[in-house]
C-alpha cells in the first residue's frame, strides 16, 4: 500500500469539510484537485474511502476508521514542521480560530488587525459557530468560548472584556404601545425575540439578578431566529416587533441612539467574559504560541491602563 502525504491531507481535509467544494474552500486547494487526490489514495489502498453522491460526501467504514487515526497523526506532522518554525525571525503559517458569534462580533475586533499587523506572516482563519465543539477535531488550534463551556484539559486564556452584562431593551414605540415591565415576571405578558442555538434549544430561560435574587423567566414571541442571525432579531427589535435580551455591548450603539430603550436594568445580569482555550498536551504551533502572548499583552495593557 502506498499514500502521499498531501493525498493524504486532501482525504482529511475534504473528509471533515464533508464536500469537496468546502474542502476547497477550507484547504485553498480546487475541488477538482482534491477529488483527484482522493481517488489516487483509494486507488493506491485499494479501497473506497468516501461515498459520495450529489449532494454529500461522507467516510465509508474504512474511511471513517481511517479519519479517525489519520487526524492526530497529521496533527503530530504539523506539529513537528512547525519546530523549524522557532528558528525564523517571524512566526509564520496558519492559525484557525473556532469562536462564537458574540466572541467574533465583540472581542476580534479589537484584537486581530494589531495582531496581523504585528505577525504579517501569519495567516488567521476564524470559523464562526455557536455549538461547543473539539477544536482539534474541527481542524482549529483553538477555540473562544465561556467559562461554563470549556472542558477541564484545556488551558484557558482570558481574551477581551473581563465581565459583561446581557442586556433587555425594546423601541420606545413597543413600549408606549405594551407598557413597561416593572419586574421580569412581567416579561410573560410581553412580545419577545428569541433565538435558537444549533443544538435546537431556545436560549431562554432569561436569567435576570437583583441583591442577590435570581429569577428566571421562559418568554415567548412573534419571532425566533438562529443564533448567528441575531441582527435580524436586533432590527426587529429597533422595528418594535418586541423585547430584545442580548449582549449589552451588541446592543450598547442603539441604547445610546435612543433606537431602544432599556428595560429592568437593574436586574441585568452580569457573567464573567470568555477565555482563549487550547489543549495543553500538544505543541504550541508558533502561530498560536504568537496569539496567546499577544492577548496576554493586550491583557496587561488593559488592567495597567497603558
């Protein structure tokens, strides 16, 4: 049996994508040139590694246990070319994030043109999605997620604000046609915007603190929309479809437009903001070696005020 490297990370690449044209996407190579790859690696084990029809691709048996062994493999591959990568003046290469939307909206910003401006050899990938998932099965050095979401073998690095809110506001003109809610209870007898996160749940209950009282509410309304479309539900609100329930910072250019008015604000709960994680029994790839030391600096900046 004989198999090329790069065939090899072609099957693995379009294995994971599960298509070839997002492969191509994912991996900077055609679709045409995977395919091609693939059907070489097959033909040089002499066995069918992926059933593909018209619309999916996904692993037969022996490509499923293939994929299986071959993805910490490739990642021990990498993580040894990447040595060389300590002796050169720059780091250089690739680092693909895993993040949230909130984490993509609110905390990159700030962070990643100063970061490739300082790393212009460094390329960064960001791969937006709101489920949790294994960052190294998904093809990423790293991920951006809550504390309450982070499994215990990762090392977790604070990345952007330290604490926030989530935020309840509504147009003036709801509220002049419905009412202002005194108390979260209220929230029952109200429009309210929801969103769906990918796993199917709602992201409710809405929790909501006061002098240390908790009170959880599960509102319903006119619109649910999937987390990842959440401007959708932010112009619904500006529109005076119903209350809104998001992060403060989202919502922080239309609260002080007068575009949406605050609603219990004092019961607006505060969490602890989201951590850079990785998995610490690996080799630190240089890129993200990089990545971390720059959050960390940017950390320090921001608690010494310089």
């Amino acid at each position: 049996m004989t198999a090329d490297l790069a065939d090899l990370t072609a099957f693995l690449t379009v294995a994971r994508a599960g298509g070839f044209r997002d492969g191509a996407r994912a991996g900077g190579r055609s679709a045409s040139s995977l395919s091609e790859a693939v059907r070489r690696l097959e033909a040089g084990l002499g066995v069918r590694l992926l059933n593909r029809t018209t619309r999916s691709v996904a692993p037969t048996e022996a490509g499923a246990r293939l994929l299986e062994r071959l993805g910490p493999a490739l990642a021990e591959v990498d993580s040894a070319l990447d040595v060389v990568n300590g002796f050169r003046d720059r780091p250089a290469g690739t680092l693909r994030l895993n993040v949230p939307l909130s984490a993509a909206r609110l905390v990159l910003p700030a962070l990643v043109p100063p970061f490739l401006a300082a790393y212009p050899e460094i390329r960064l990938e960001v791969v937006v999605e709101d489920g949790f998932v294994d960052v190294l099965a998904a093809g990423c050095d790293a991920g951006i997620r809550y504390d309450e979401r982070l499994e215990q073998d990762m090392i977790a690095v604070p990345i952007g604000p330290r604490r926030q809110r989530f935020a309840t506001a509504a147009a003036p003109a709801y509220l002049d046609r419905r009412g202002r809610p005194d108390h979260p209870r209220d929230l029952l007898t109200h429009a309210c915007l929801l969103g769906r996160f990918p796993s199917g749940a709602l992201t409710a209950p809405w929790e909501f603190e006061r002098s240390g009282e908790v009170v959880r509410v599960d509102p319903t309304g006119p619109l649910i929309v999937r987390v990842g479309a959440s401007d959708l539900t932010v112009e619904a609100a500006i529109a005076g479809t119903g209350i809104i329930h998001l992060f403060e910072d989202w919502l922080r250019p239309h609260l002080d437009s007068g575009a949406l008015e605050p609603v219990l604000e004092p019961w607006w709960q505060d969490f602890s903001g989201p951590f850079l994680y990785y998995p610490g029994r690996r080799h630190l790839p240089a890129p993200l070696r990089a990545f971390v030391d720059f959050v960390g600096a940017q950390g320090s900046r921001a608690r010494t005020g310089g």
